[in-house]
C-alpha cells in the first residue's frame, strides 16, 4: 500500500487532516440505519501476495459496510481483485505468502485479528459461500447427504436424525426434485445446475446471516442461471441475509443488488445504490464496461465500444489512476495523481478526477486549481445531482 | 422422421455451405447420444451465422460435423459444391484449409512450446506454400492484421500473452491459410466484456478485410445477434428457429427462443428480473430424447400434440421460421400461442 510517494490513492484520508479521516470512518460505522442492523464493516482492507516478482496487491485498500438482509453486488472483470476480497473478508485464504492490513469488522468481531478457532466457528455457521464451480467445489467422494449435515452437525450440535430431516426440508427448498434419493447420490449423479443447488443448500444449511456468493451462475447456462439466481432472493428474503454477490456481469446484479461496488485493479473505484449507480455513472471505468457489453436491444452488427489495452500489472500498478492508461478522458493529472474515493452526494462513492456527466472537475486539495484549466469531461448528461463532491471517505 | 424439415434453406447453387439433414450420434455405454439429429443450415457467401443455444444443444458438434471432426453420421455437408462426407483422406485434409476452426479457450488451443512465429508458419509448411521468407512475410501481415505487433510477439510463446492476445493468435492461424469459411466455436466466451468487444469488432473487420463467411457458435444471445446476419437457435439436437437476428429478437416465435430471451440478465435495474418467466427444469438427456417435440418438457404452453407429432420448420412471417406447432405470434409478451395450420411439409 505504500507507494514511492507515501499516500495513495486509496488513502484520501491520508490526504486530509487526521481528524476528518476519523470523522469519515466514524460516519461511515454509524450511518442511517440503527448500529445493530450493521452485520459486517470492512475498512481499508488489504490483502497482498508475496510472489517471486514482489507483492501483488490483490485487494487494495476496500472499506464498505453491509446491513443485515441487504446485497451487495461486487463487480469487476477477472484480476480485479473481487474474488480475493470476497475470500480476504471470510479468511479462506492461505495463511503462506499472504498479507491481509486493515480491518474486517463482523458483528463486531475483527476477522483478521481473530483466532482461527474463533473464525472456524463462524464459517458454515454465521458466514457462508458459494462457490463458482459447482464441478468441483463438491466433494466428489462424499454423499450429498454428508456434505449438507455435516455443518449442522457440527455447528448446531444436531443428532443424525435431526440433520437428515433439515437436509431434507433444504433440499426440497432450494428445488431439487427427488430430495430423499438425492440424499443419498454422489455430485457426478447431478447436473450443474443441481450441483449448484446443493451448494447453495450447504452454505445454507446452519442459517448464516451472510452469503458470499462467488460468480455462483457463471458455469450455468442462461435459462439455468435465472433460476440460481432466483433462488439465491428467494432464500435471502425469507431469512433476512446479508448476500454478497460477486460477478463480472453487470446483468446480473443490476435487477439484484441493493447497491454496487465496480472493482478495478483491487479497488473500489465505484459504488451506489443500484438504481443511482445506472441512472448516473460517475466513473469511465464503470461507463466503459456497460458500454462495451453487446445490448440486446442494438440493432445487429452495431460497432460494440470495447475498451483498449488491458488491466495493470498489480506489482507495479500505474502511479496516478489505476484506469489512466485505457480511459478515453484521461489527462495529465490522471496519471500522475491517484484520485481517492470521493462522495457525490446519494452514497455515490466514485474514485476519478474527472467524472463521468459532471461539468465541474473534481477540487480536493487548496491550492492553484489546475482542474479548472481544462474542460469538463465530454459526455454530457443530465442533471448531476451532486455539485462538489468533496468528502472522503474511508 | 428426425425431419425438422429444409424450409429455411435458400437455393443450393447461391449456398457456401449447406448442411442437409446432419445427424451426429455418439456411443456411449448407457446408449446412444442423440447430440444432432437432422439439422440443416446454409450459408451465403459472406454471410455470418449465429448458432446458438445452451451447452449440450449439439451447436459446438455441429460446427465440428462441418468440417468432419468428426464425420457425421448421416447426413450431407456440401461445400462450395463439393460434399465433405464423400471425401476422404488427402482431399478432405486439402479442402480443410478453406475451413478453419477458431475456439473457445484461446491459451489451450496454442501449443505453450512453440513460438508465435512457428504457430502462425506451420499451417502454411504443411501445406508448402512459399518460401520461408514469403511465409514470414504472410506471417507478419497477418499479425498486423488482427492487431499483435510482429516485432514484439514474433518470438514470444502463448504464456507471455493475455487471453485476449491468445485469442488474436488462434485467429490469425486460423486466417493464414486464407479459408473461405470460419467456424468460431465460443470465440469470446473466455474472455472478460471489454476484451471481447475488441476481438468481436476484429471478426467483423477481418470478415470485411478478407472476404470471409462465418459460423458463430455462442450461447450468449446478445454476442450472437451483434454478429450474426442469421440466428438459428438450436435445442437438444434440433433447430427451434431461423430469422435474421433483428426479426427473431424482437419478435421471436419459439417458446424456447422466447425463454433464452427472458433469461438473460439485463444490466438495467429498471428491469426487475421475474421468477414466473423463468423455464422451469434442465435439458432433457440426448440418450432418451422426449418424443414429438424435444423442447414440450419445459414448454409453457405444450398440449397433446407436441407429445405425440414433431413439428417440421416453416415460415411464419418473411425470413422466420420455426418448428413449433404453436407459435407465438406478435409481441414477445403475448402469452396466448395462436395455432397456425401445420404439419404440412413445407
């Protein structure tokens, strides 16, 4: 997290006066909504991997806090950064060659400075995932029926019986005709989509209050993932989860998720409430994704706007905006200023000098407003709510 | 009768490519698996067709039939007048060249020992043509052409690239041999959203630079329709429906293509997905395939006569087909099925 500048872009607390970078966290821990609806609080998480060619910042520097019941959807294309966070906040991560800074608050309780005894009680039982791959995150030598009860066994101290009967009521919940022989059948019996079934009723056998779910339809085919993806609300809404659901497309959390987090390069360089976050993109990062998925609804062989170049290198990433180097309004101070998150009013959290359908460039600091000497950016759009987003925040 | 019927074809003489009737079975212990029974398609010179469906459909076999890998089991794929299925041998090899393969996974297609440089030369050392520095010559356009520096990536091996890159490789070795057909299995599926839409705007570049004719095999309906001047939708071995892709997204006629329609995540949360429009179940096996229409298991409005008669393709309006004994007819929301007087062979 240390660059050859001492702050980052991912510290705009570093860039403002202590206090207020007090008085931001503190906003954040206790905003709206009453502090016992807050379930998990991470604050400027970190995770770094020690590789031959130096550390790889994986996740660099992410604070958001989540309530109960409520989804999160992480986007981000592959190498963003969105399954490491995802893995960083649960601790299923290798203990050899890995670094985790920050905090990972759970009801509480701080992950990463927990016992492994202590986070082990909360897996299966308080926090769960599922997994991308229902092919091989199954165990293929276990029957069904094991891989379900073994965690209420385990966690709720349930007899056999007791486990058999609720692994039952689960199976039959989340869909899967059969569920008695089911029970007894090994994961090579079943579909992909079935396969996905059941782990979803293993994570959510011992009635977690959180759902990772980790591209959890990206192996299912279209029709298929329409329903993964229904029963994943479905279950959510019944017991009041706090869901986070990581994925690269867009279209899948846009009718899904309460609010958004865009990753790029290991940090959040955008997030809002989803209806906010499409009405008024903020960040080109975020623009240029959107704009480059084929619509359905464009004529055919309209010329799709892809994105040049390709994502950083994580050990040595771009000094100034980690997206600089592909987006199309980039200018001079882009790549040598990291911009920090900024708040444009709404909860609308952006990371850009520059954003999206706002006339006036960004201020930060005091001094010669070299911003105003260049133009605005160059789509315009319609009323932007925000005027001076100026508050950071982490 | 596999008949799903030829109504969709054009005139064989105007047709590249015209597939009739293929039908490609598999042993397999537990019985045979019906992966295409009797599909046809044509191509057009210069034409891309979509093929598309859900894994398991036969949409990646049938590509692979094209080009006999491996030869159908009945059926005639006729190219530029010759058909494939009759030759054998040296001729096939020779005529493959004119169709080449580009798949879904860019890195495991390139051999990880070779350099960029003797990837891209072999096709053309096979088949002898040129001199080594006109091949290097061939080489270097090429590169250019879809878009890799010659002078950096010549000497590099596939792992030093992205998969984006790799990608770019798979396409110009397969358009070294200047084929006249390409068949892209899943070309862009492995590759992140914005990396696909480079080497979607590629494809349509190169398909206008060199003259090519295209077969596009995707299960993402939206890729498919960017591409595609014609979309056939295939389920479980059979074609569902033909149309251009305009016609078919607008207004698709086949509760199945209505469905794949439905089911796609839009990133618009204006959209509220529903839990109603969902297809309910999974593909039936290939090994036992339902009766009378394949789709009727999960159809919405399936009767009687789906179960017992299977429904042959024929126009429903200028362009469309179908094969479905109870189209749907005007808006995609209409839910009520108009029957249209079929069964007759078209």
């Amino acid at each position: 997290m240390s660059t050859p500048q001492g702050t980052d872009g991912s510290h705009p607390g570093g860039n403002s006066s202590s206090a207020e970078k007090a008085a931001a966290v503190s906003r954040t821990a206790t905003a709206t909504l009453p502090p016992n609806r807050r379930l998990l609080e991470v604050v400027d998480l970190q995770t770094q991997f020690r590789t031959a060619r130096g550390m790889v910042r994986a996740v660099d520097g992410v604070s958001f806090s989540l309530d109960r019941g409520r989804t999160l959807g992480i986007v981000g294309e592959s190498g963003s950064g969105k399954t490491v966070l995802a893995r960083s906040i649960m601790g299923l991560l290798p203990k050899r060659n890995v670094v985790r800074h920050g905090k990972v608050l759970y009801e509480g309780l701080d992950m990463l400075s927990a016992s492994a005894d202590q986070v082990r009680d909360l897996w299966g039982a308080e926090m769960a995932m599922v997994f991308q791959d229902p092919m091989t995150s199954l165990n293929p030598v276990l029957r069904i029926g094991n891989q379900i009860t073994e965690g209420m066994r385990f966690h709720l101290k349930m007899d056999r019986k007791t486990a058999g009967a609720t692994a039952l009521a689960l199976l039959k919940e989340v869909g899967i005709p059969e569920p008695a022989r089911r029970l007894r059948q090994y994961p090579h019996e079943l579909s992909g989509g079935m396969r996905q079934r059941i782990m979803i009723a293993v994570a959510l056998a011992c009635g977690p209050k959180l759902l990772f779910a980790d591209e959890p339809t990206t192996a299912l085919d279209v029709t298929v993932q329409a329903q993964i993806l229904n029963l994943l609300q479905r279950e959510q809404r019944d017991r009041d989860m706090a869901m986070i659901l990581v994925t690269h497309d867009l279209g899948v959390v846009a009718g899904r998720a309460d609010e958004i987090a865009v990753m790029y390069a290991g940090q959040l360089v955008e997030k809002a409430p989803t209806a906010t976050l499409f009405a008024n993109v903020r960040m080109p990062y975020t623009e240029a994704l959107l704009k480059s998925i084929p619509a359905l609804d464009a004529p055919s062989h309209s010329r799709l706007q892809a994105i040049p170049g390709r994502p950083p290198d994580l050990v040595n990433p771009p000094p100034g905006c980690r997206f600089a180097p592909r987006c199309t309004y980039a200018r001079d101070r882009c790549h040598e200023e990291p911009p920090p998150l900024l708040e444009g009013g709404q909860d609308h959290f952006y990371r850009c000098w520059y954003p999206v359908g706002l006339s006036a460039p960004v201020k930060l600091r005091s001094g010669p407003d070299r911003a105003s000497a260049v133009d605005g950016p160059t789509t315009p759009e319609p009323p932007a709510p925000p005027s001076e987003p100026t508050k950071g925040v982490e | 009768m596999a008949g799903t019927g030829t109504a969709h074809l054009r005139q064989p003489e105007d047709a590249l490519l015209r597939v009739e009737d293929l039908v490609v079975e598999f042993p397999s212990r537990r019985g045979k698996v019906h992966a295409v029974s009797g599909i046809s398609l044509d191509i057009l010179p210069g034409e891309t067709l979509g093929l598309v469906g859900e894994s398991g459909c036969g949409k990646s076999t049938t590509g692979r039939a094209i080009i006999q890998l491996p030869a159908p089991t009945a059926g005639h794929v006729r190219f530029d007048g010759v058909d494939l299925t009759k030759l054998r041998g040296n001729t096939l090899r020779q005529l493959r060249t004119r169709l080449q393969l580009i798949f879904q996974d860019p890195i495991s297609s390139l051999n990880p020992r070779r350099k960029v440089r003797d990837i891209l030369s072999e096709p053309m050392k096979i088949w002898k043509r040129g001199s080594p520095t006109e091949r290097d010559q061939v080489v270097r356009e090429t590169m250019e052409a879809v878009g890799l520096d010659p002078e950096s990536s010549m000497d590099r091996r596939p792992h030093q690239f992205s998969g984006g890159q790799c990608q770019r490789i798979s396409i110009a070795r397969a358009l070294v041999t200047q084929p006249k057909l390409l068949i892209c299995d899943e070309p862009v599926s492995a590759l992140d959203v914005s990396v696909q839409a480079q080497i979607l705007n590629l494809l349509q570049d190169l398909k206008a630079r060199f003259g090519l004719t295209m077969v596009f095999i995707a299960h993402d309906l939206a890729v498919v329709k960017n591409v595609s001047d014609r979309v056939v939708v295939m389920y479980l071995g059979k074609i569902c429906e033909v149309a251009g892709p305009d016609r078919l997204y607008a207004h698709p006629a086949h509760p199945y293509t209505e469905a794949l329609l439905r089911s796609i995540p839009v990133p618009n949360p204006t959209v509220r997905p529903s839990a109603q429009d969902v297809l309910h179940g999974e593909l039936p096996s290939p090994i036992d395939p339902p009766s009378g229409c394949r789709f009727r298991t999960r159809c919405p409005y399936a009767q009687e006569r789906c179960v017992n008669e299977e429904p042959q393709i024929r126009e429903v309006a200028p362009g469309q087909y179908v094969a479905c004994h109870f189209p749907l007819s005007g808006s995609q929301s209409t839910p009520v099925p108009v029957e249209v007087a079929a069964g007759s062979p078209v």
